[in-house]
C-alpha cells in the first residue's frame, strides 16, 4: 500500500472513533476577510515578487460533531494574477486523544480541493489544468511541555487533480514541524489588563511538493525547504467581532521554493456565529 492510502485509512479511522463521541450542539462557525501584504504559501511566493492579497473564507463547524466546511477564496490585489486565484474548500475533522493525560492529543484531518476558476480547463470537465488536492492530518501536544510551549506535526500529501495538467509533477508530501507559545503582556488600555501574544516557529521539509501555481517545469528539490517565525494577537471590538495584526519571517533554504527571506503582515478580521 502506498502512503496515499495509508494516510486516508488514518483519516477515515480518526475520523469515525471521533464521530461516535459527538454530542447534540449547534451550527456555528466563523466569517473571515484578512490582508495579506504579501501571499507566501507553505514557502512559495504564491503571487510573484510579493504581491498582497485579500483572502475571505467562512468556516462552519457541524453542530459540535468536529465535523465542519471551510471555503476560501483568494485574490490578488494587483492585476495581472486572475490565472492564480483560488477557491479552495476544505472539508476536516477535529477531536482530540486521550484526555486528562499530559500526553494528550489534539488532532485535525481532512481534504482539500485547491481550484482556479480562471485558469483554463484541462481535458476533463471536472476541473482546471491547475486544480490540485491535499489530504493532510495534524497533531498537537498542549500539555507535554510544562513552559507552556505546544509542539505539533502536520503531515501533507498534495496531488494534481488531473492526469495529464501542467502540474502533473507537482504532487509530493510536505513535513511541517512547529512550536507555539502564548506570550501574556499588559494589555494596552485599562479595559483589557492583558494581551496574548501567540508566538510561532515551524520548519518544513519539502517532499516534493508544489501548489498548481507553479508549473510543472519547476522541480521542488526534496529538502528543507523553509522556516517561519510569526507573532499575532486577537481584540475583541464586541459583537462577536475580532481583530487579529499578525507578523511573519521566513527564513528559505531551498532555492527551489524560494529564493530570497520574506516577510509580511496579516490583518485579519473574524465574525463569529
């Protein structure tokens, strides 16, 4: 069995134990619009030279199963990029393993389908030349470190779509390593004495894999390709409104991902319902 096939029985499995616990809730979710001031995906300067973006999704979460839907779409901001555009919708599952214990286990898998509207279509009528899936599953430790500091470890597999597209070779498994630590500093009005600064650190090694922006002349060398350090915060504005100013540095070290360092802010706004 390839390890394709071994990751959706892991997907499938996780994903039934975990159904069999869900409880009666309600449907909620969240409503995003953030700022990008440049669009750096997994390593890749997704729109050339640093161009920024705006991305909008709504994340929906099933009525408490840990079932639920997300959809987004991505934009540049400069024309020039409509081929590159996106609208990805990601169906996922989120529970957690062995409760009460330090090693407990919080986990997330699940499906995405990364689709171009604008690019033009390939042979087949179900997708574009450029439309690419993941499977992925994600693992977190929150209590196994007694500072604080949460280690995780998100295992990717990415395929084209279509047989015969012009990413036909970007297919490949991405292996992301990160840290997370929230940081407790005075808060900057009387209202709000604290802040919570979510500190950041991931290092990513690169099997192989590229996002169907890239085309399939480009070969992704199978190495380390990049790190990321960020620092973000949430204010609450009321009515269910959150604003979140994030920072990121990406250190590259695959020339064949990126070729320079990069760094960029986020500027996200969240509704809840």
């Amino acid at each position: 069995m390839n390890r394709n096939g071994i990751l959706v029985i892991v997907v499938v499995l996780l994903s039934t134990a975990g159904f069999t616990q869900a409880q009666d809730g309600e449907l909620s979710g969240t409503v995003d619009v953030t700022y990008l001031s440049s669009y750096i995906w997994r390593g890749f300067d997704y729109y050339a030279n640093d161009h920024s973006a705006i991305q909008a999704s709504i994340d929906t979460d099933l009525y408490g199963t840990g079932f639920g839907v997300k959809v987004l779409s991505g934009r540049a901001i400069s024309s020039g990029f409509e081929n590159s555009e996106d609208l990805d919708v990601t169906l996922y599952y989120s529970n957690s393993l062995f409760e009460g214990e330090t090693y407990v286990t919080n986990y997330k898998t699940g499906w995405v389908y990364y689709g171009y509207p604008d690019e033009p279509r390939s042979g087949s009528a179900s997708g574009t030349a450029a439309d690419m899936q993941e499977i992925f599953a994600t693992f977190s430790w929150p209590e196994i470190c007694p500072e604080g500091v949460v280690p995780s470890y998100t295992a990717v597999s990415m395929w084209p779509s279509e047989g015969e597209s012009t990413v036909r070779n970007n297919g490949g498994w991405l292996h992301i390593f990160g840290l997370g630590y929230d940081l407790t500093v005075q808060g900057l009005t009387p209202d709000v004495p604290e802040q919570t600064l979510r500190l950041s650190a991931s290092v990513v090694y690169n099997d192989g894999a590229a996002p169907g922006t890239v085309s399939t002349g480009a070969t992704v060398d199978h190495d380390w390709s990049h790190a990321v350090f960020g620092v973000s915060t949430d204010f609450d504005l009321g009515d269910n409104l959150i604003f979140t100013p994030g920072v990121y540095h990406q250190v590259s070290m695959d020339d064949s991902v990126n070729t320079e360092n990069e760094t960029w802010a986020s500027l996200s706004m969240k509704y809840a319902f």
